[in-house]
C-alpha cells in the first residue's frame, strides 16, 4: 500500500532531489505548493485539469494520475497556469467571499419574493424594488399578513440589508486596492471596465504573460465564438463559455454597461456599437463587446500600455 504524504513530507521529500521539472495539476493549495517547489529551486508548471484528461489512459488512481501529469508537461504546446503571488491569492480570495455574498443576497431576495406571491403580492424583480417596496408592505395593516410573516420577512430582510453591508465593505477595499494598484488605474481606463474587473482580473491572469494574444485570453473566458466547417463552408457556432466563469460574467456585465453608456464612448467605439446593434441581437451584441473588452483589457495588462480610445478602423 502506497503512503500518502502530508504537504509538509512531500516538501521535506523534494528539498533533497534533484529534478529538473514538476508538473502539478492546478488545484487548490497547487499555488502555495509550487511556490514552495520553486523556493526549493525546482521548475514547477501547474496544468489546469481540463488539458490533463485527454492523457489518462484507463482507470483513475494516482500512479496513473502522476504519470498522465508527466506526459502531459512535457507536451511542447501545452499552456500552464501562472503561480500566484500572495497578492493575488488575497485579492482572488476577497472575489470569491463577495462572489458568495452576493449569491445568497440574490437568493433571499428571490425567497422574499416567493414568499410575497404566496399571499398576492407581486414585486419586481430586482433588489432596489424589493427594498422599496417591502417596508410599506410590512407597514400596511390592510396587507392581511399574519404577525408570525411579519416578524419572518422582517428577518429576511434584515439579513438582505447585512449582506449588503458587507458587500459595500469589500467593494470598498476592492476600490482601495485598486488605487493602489498601478496595473488596475490602467485597466480602469477601459470602458466597461472598473475596479471590480480590474483586480478580479488581475488575481485571476497576473500580467497576462500566459496569453500571447488578446483572443487567447478571450478565449479562456469563454468569449470566442466555436467555428464548426463542412463542405468548405464555416459557420460560427455560440461561445464556448469555458475557463474563467466569474471574470467571464464580470466582462459581459461591462458590456452590458458600455452599449447603455454609447453615446458616453468614442467616436469610433459608439460607431462600431451602432453598426453592431443593428445586424444581430443585443444579447450578441454584449457578448462581442465583453470579447473586444477582454481583448483591450489584456492588451494594456500585458504590454504595459494606456488605453487610447479607438478609432473606427480599429474596431472593425
């Protein structure tokens, strides 16, 4: 029977090999792990899961799993996870506690809502709605519901309010760290693009170097539209909506922003949106414009640049 190691062991392990490279599925503690590796004075590459599995060969187990990882490092063309600093894991961890709160926020406000319907009572869908609206209902004698509902929205509530509370606190230090962050004031400078974006994007990709191009990272948020061809003919299919799902819903919720503030844009961006909006849907529309987003995004991220407002041959 094989013994497992604890990561304290294993690192006790590696300190006396010499070895000219690791390769470690990214996952989590891969991060602090591969720094330790490095710290030891090994090559560490972290692999996301996706482009391990083509290698496995038969049943899960880890021999296997090791030796599928061993192949697959060494394949001339295969793309590797940045290790992240510190700073980045704290910013990435800020982002997924918010991400939560502003999970169950939604969720009580939808359960309120459902609630509210059960006695004939309808609200709009959204959070500003239900915070108007519920304080006149819970004052409103006439609204026929028991003291006993009362006092149980009342409580939902109230807790709607505290996530909010703590909503507001972490975008406050997101908006700090940003200002603070030379990478994020020029990220900011992109359309649609804030502080929220900016360091999620920034604890998610570091400075971009593991993309050579604008569409490739693109593609890793999903953003790229899936090409099928027969016949000599190509039709392109709806985006694949792989990779980075939080980032990828944070860049179309900025589109979304962008084509509402069009005549907000340059000249050459508003005329783009025009002649977009009017060939296809607005919900194709948001999604080439989260794709040119993410596209300029990692364009300043990556070659240190400003942004410059483009023009309309550019954006064609």
């Amino acid at each position: 029977m094989r013994k497992k190691f604890s990561r304290k062991q294993l690192l006790h392990f590696t300190a006396n090999l010499r070895v000219g490279l690791i390769g470690m599925e990214a996952c989590g503690g891969s991060h602090f792990l591969g720094r330790a590796l490095r710290e030891q004075g090994h090559e560490v590459r972290l692999i996301p899961a996706q482009y391990v599995k083509p290698f496995v060969k038969t049943n899960k187990n880890d021999y296997i799993d090791a030796e599928t990882i061993a192949e697959a490092v060494g394949r001339p063309r295969m793309r590797f996870v940045p290790i992240k600093t510190d700073e980045q894991l704290d910013m990435q961890s800020l982002h997924r506690v918010r991400e939560g709160w502003v999970g169950r926020r939604t969720a009580m406000i939808n359960q309120l809502r459902g609630l509210l319907v059960e006695r004939d009572i309808t609200v709009p869908r959204g959070r500003r709605y239900i915070e108007a609206a519920l304080p006149r209902i819970l004052e409103d004698a006439d609204s026929k519901l028991s003291g006993a509902l009362r006092v149980l929205l009342l409580q939902a509530y109230s807790e709607v309010r505290h996530l909010q509370s703590q909503i507001d606190e972490a975008d406050a230090v997101i908006r700090r760290m940003a200002g603070e962050d030379e990478a994020c004031q020029r990220l900011v400078e992109v359309p649609g693009v804030g502080p929220v974006i900016a360091t999620a994007m920034i604890s998610a990709v570091g400075n971009g170097a593991a993309f050579k191009k604008g569409r490739g990272f693109a593609a890793w948020l999903g953003l790229v539209p899936g090409q099928y061809s027969t016949g000599g003919k190509q039709k392109l299919l709806g985006i694949s909506k792989r990779g980075n799902k939080y980032l990828r819903r944070l860049f179309v919720h900025g589109a979304h922003a962008v084509l509402q503030q069009r005549v907000k844009q340059s000249s050459g961006l508003s005329e783009w949106l025009g002649q977009l909006t009017s060939r296809v849907h607005r919900n194709v529309a948001v999604v080439a414009m989260a794709n040119k987003l993410a596209r300029m995004a990692w364009a300043l991220l990556a070659k240190g640049e400003r942004y410059r407002p483009p023009r309309l041959a550019e954006t064609a």
